[in-house]
C-alpha cells in the first residue's frame, strides 16, 4: 500500500545528497532523482535555484504513479546541496516534510494518513562518482506525527527515533540502480490512542498504546529496474525485470504496554489492559523472480493481558520463536519450491493462569514447545502478486510433493511427532506416500484429565478404542504409541498395515 514510501524515504533521509567527488550539487541531485524515478516515484520541482556550489530545491513532491493503488504524496520544503570540501557534498532537508495518503481496499473500505516528518539537525556528507555514489548521515532526532484514517476512526500517533546513523550506496547501471544500506536508531517510540465508535449501535472502544524498541538495525540490498515497472504499477512486471530486495531488521530489547476503555456492544462498561517484551527480534525478507522468503524470530518474550471485569490476568513466557517461509511469487510452467519452518521453543504459562484450569496441580508443569518444518514443491498457474488484486475463483497453487521433516508438540507431560512424505496426482485430496507418528504421555494425559473431572470416563475409553484402531505400542509399552500411515494412489489409506479407508 505504502510501496513507494520507503525507497523515497531512504533515498531522502539517509541520502538526500548523493555524492560526487567533483561534481556539482546539480549532479548530486539529478542521480538522487534518477534513482526516484526508477523505482517509480514521481517527482516534481517548485523552484530551483542554482549556483556554481549551491543547489536550493523548495517544494518537492514525491508521488505515486497515477496507475499506483490509491495516492501518496510526500512534500518537502527545502532541500539544501552545497560542496563540503575534500571533494564532498553536503545535503540538509529544511522544514517539515508532510505525508498524505489515500487507499482503498478490495472490500471498497476506505482508508488514509496525514503525517508530519521533523529532522532537526539533519546532515548527509557524500563523496563517489556519477554512477557510484556512497554517502553517510546522522539525525539526531527523527520525529513522525500526525493521523491514520479509515471510515470511522482518526488514530492519533507520534514516532520519535533518536541517534540516527545510516550510509548508502547507489550505483547507476544502463539497466536500473543496485542500492545497499546500513541504518540504526539508539530508540523508537510510538505512541497513539484510537477511539472507535459503532454508529449503529452504543459500542464504543477506546485505545491507548506505546511501543519502545532500542538498538534498531536495518541492512539491506536491491536492484531496481529502469524500465519504466515498479511494484506500484505492476509487482509481476517489476520481478521480472529484476527487481531485488533483501532487507534484514534486528533490534535491542523491546517493550509495549497498552490499555482499552470502552462499552461492549450491549452498552456494559469493558476494560482492558496488556503488556509485551523482548529482549531481541529479528526480521529478513528476499523477494525476487526466484520468489519470497520471510524468517525472523525472537528470544527472551513475555506477554500479560488483563481483564478488570473478569478478574482475570494471563500471563506466558516464550524464550524463542523462529519462524522462515519460502513460497514462489510468479508463474511457471516448472515444479517451484516451498518451505515453511516454526519453532516456539520453551513457553510457560504464568501460575494464576493454571490454576484456572487445574488448581490442584494434577497436570505437569513443563514448558511447551512446538516445531513444525515442512517443504516441497508446488506449481504456481499465476502470480500471487499483480496489478489487479481480484482473487481468483480457483487457487493457483497445486501441490506436487509435501515432505514433513518433523512435526512436533510437547506439552503436559504428552509429546506427539510426526514425519514423512507424500507426493500428489491431479487430484490433491488423494496423496501417495508414508507418515509416521510417535506418542508418548497420551494414556497418562487422559487418566490425569479424568481425574480431574474434565473428561468423563466412558468418553475416554472411546478415545483409547479409537487410538487402538491407528496406533500400536512401542515395545509393549502403552504410554508409547507409534502409527504408521500408508496413503496408496487408487485412494486407499492403511494405519499400521490395516485399511481404513
């Protein structure tokens, strides 16, 4: 929605002078402005004056293309190049610059923002040449108000970011711009309150949230086409030209409180409160013809939600989450792959939480953990990313091959695991291959869940009949179960060697 956003904001706050040994501040400007306008921002010039070392822009506008979803529209007041000496030039953004956008989605919704981006003390020295340009620059305090909209609501919101520190690189090639960056901010902050209120009836929802993350780092690289695409107009177009992006985000410690205060929608007053915190994160993204893949995770998290009404407060620990996707973007007539991996490693459940459901601690307390890694292949019979959003009717992916290299979950003394292979026909409701599955702690799970009146008895010797029929015990020992699951091409379905379908 906001594609264009970003690569104008980076060009512009961490290079707003792109740098030429030699050159004038009138060169500086024409490569920054080439590489705007290859990755499809619109630019447009109020008044320029121009020295033989000075170069004054007043009134830039950076715009989405008229083909863009929705609008976007960046002002910036004045921006000032100058020659620094030692074959540098030095860049400053003077005054506010505001942001103005307006989307609609598919469902016909309505939505927007007005904000106002403040850089006092500004400052980008750069040096390089024409086609290589690398420059460096500080911001002291980066500070982003103003509102977002939709139909109903105006949501309030304030970004501050101190000790800000990136450098740049943008190479011009006959072909488009290869860029790479460094950034880092010492703190972020955000805060905003949202109020919202249903017309049609007496709900009322009001919310107040901060968000603070410390040692923020960013890196990334890129290659944006100068044809003329850009993932505004076209995403499918844009990748296959050879458009780029690898993008990875770390942070410090990261904390997050929020509260709500409001009427239900039967007018009855609710309120709420929560808090979160890290000690580290981390996001990457690739995104190219070859497809996309997401990974990140973090370490060190807690989450606290309470409800004054109900007297009731949650609250769980997780020491790691990881998570990587990898899925193909455009369409091919070839076999492409796919990946998908989740490990929550060592979540545990505040004591007043358990002892809602199992006061007499019956059940053990271990830390849950779950892993889930699969891959394969799939054919893609259209881009999942267009110019034109409408779904289509079928799903345009169609499995080939699924490989479960581990599924696992372990929690209340139980662990079940499961692994495998299968491959698909035409028709991908009937599989052809193996999986297996080992349990252990489900008969001694069920008799604690008796004892403690959650499950009648006569429902759980109907459980064990049914787990008789697909599974067998390891070794004699009924606390451990193995099923062995054999899907066959004419449709048919053997656990354990017996037909069940």
């Amino acid at each position: 929605m906001f594609r264009p956003i970003a690569t104008s904001a980076l060009a512009l706050i961490l290079g707003a002078g792109a740098a030429l040994a030699d050159l004038s501040p009138a060169d500086v400007w024409a490569n920054i402005e080439r590489s705007l306008t290859d990755s499809g921002t619109l630019v447009e010039i109020g008044n320029r004056d121009e020295g033989r070392d000075r170069l004054v822009l007043e009134n830039v506008t950076l715009s989405a293309p008229p083909e863009a979803e929705g609008s976007f529209v960046a002002t910036l007041p004045r921006m000032v190049f100058e020659d620094a000496g030692d074959g540098q030039v030095r860049s400053t953004i003077e005054g506010d610059m505001t942001m103005t956008g307006r989307f609609t989605d598919p469902s016909g919704e309505e939505s927007g923002m007005d904000l106002v981006l403040q850089m006092p003390g500004n400052q980008t020295l750069s040096s390089g040449t024409v086609e290589d340009m690398r420059h460096a620059s500080t911001v002291p305090e980066l500070r982003l108000t103003g509102t977002t909209t939709d139909l109903a609501d105006q949501t309030p919101l304030v970004l501050t970011m101190t000790g800000l520190e990136g450098a740049q690189a943008i190479r011009l090639l006959e072909t488009g711009n290869e860029q790479d960056f460094t950034f880092r901010a010492d703190s972020t902050d955000l805060t905003f309150a949202a109020t919202r209120n249903d017309e049609a009836g007496p709900e009322v929802q009001n919310v107040e949230a901060s968000l603070r993350i410390e040692a923020l780092e960013a890196t990334g690289t890129g290659f944006t086409p100068g044809d003329g695409t850009s993932m505004d107009a076209d995403p499918s177009a844009a990748l296959r030209a050879g458009l780029t992006a690898d993008v990875t985000m770390r942070t410090g410690a990261i904390t997050a409180n929020f509260a709500s205060d409001g009427n239900d929608p039967m007018g009855e007053p609710q309120q709420g409160s929560g808090s979160f915190a890290a000690a580290t994160s981390e996001l990457a993204v690739k995104m190219s013809a070859d497809g996309l893949e997401i990974g990140g995770g973090g370490t060190g998290m807690a989450l606290t939600t309470e409800n004054p009404a109900l007297g009731i407060t949650m609250s769980y620990d997780i020491a790691e989450v990881t998570t990587r996707l990898v899925m193909p973007l455009l369409a091919s007539d070839q076999p492409q792959p796919f990946a998908l991996r989740y490990v929550l490693d060592q979540m545990t459940l505040d004591e007043s939480l358990w002892s809602m459901f199992d006061p007499e601690q019956q059940m053990p307390r271990d830390p849950a953990s779950l892993n889930i890694d699969v891959d394969g292949k799939l054919m893609l019979t259209a881009d999942l990313m267009t110019a034109d959003e409408a779904m289509p009717e079928t799903p345009p992916l169609m499995p080939l091959s699924l490989n479960v290299n581990r599924i696992a979950v372990a929690a209340v003394g139980a662990t079940a695991e499961v692994t495998g292979a299968l491959t698909f026909g035409d028709d991908p409701t009937m599989p052809e291959g193996r999986m297996t599955g080992d349990f252990t702690g489900v008969n001694t799970l069920l008799d604690t869940l008796v004892a403690m009146g959650v499950v009648p008895q006569d429902q759980v010797m109907g459980a064990r009949m049914m787990m008789a029929m697909f599974a067998r015990p390891v070794d004699g020992d009924q606390n451990r179960l193995r099923t062995e699951m054999e899907f066959r091409q004419d449709g048919s379905i053997f656990a354990n060697g017996q037909q069940v379908k």
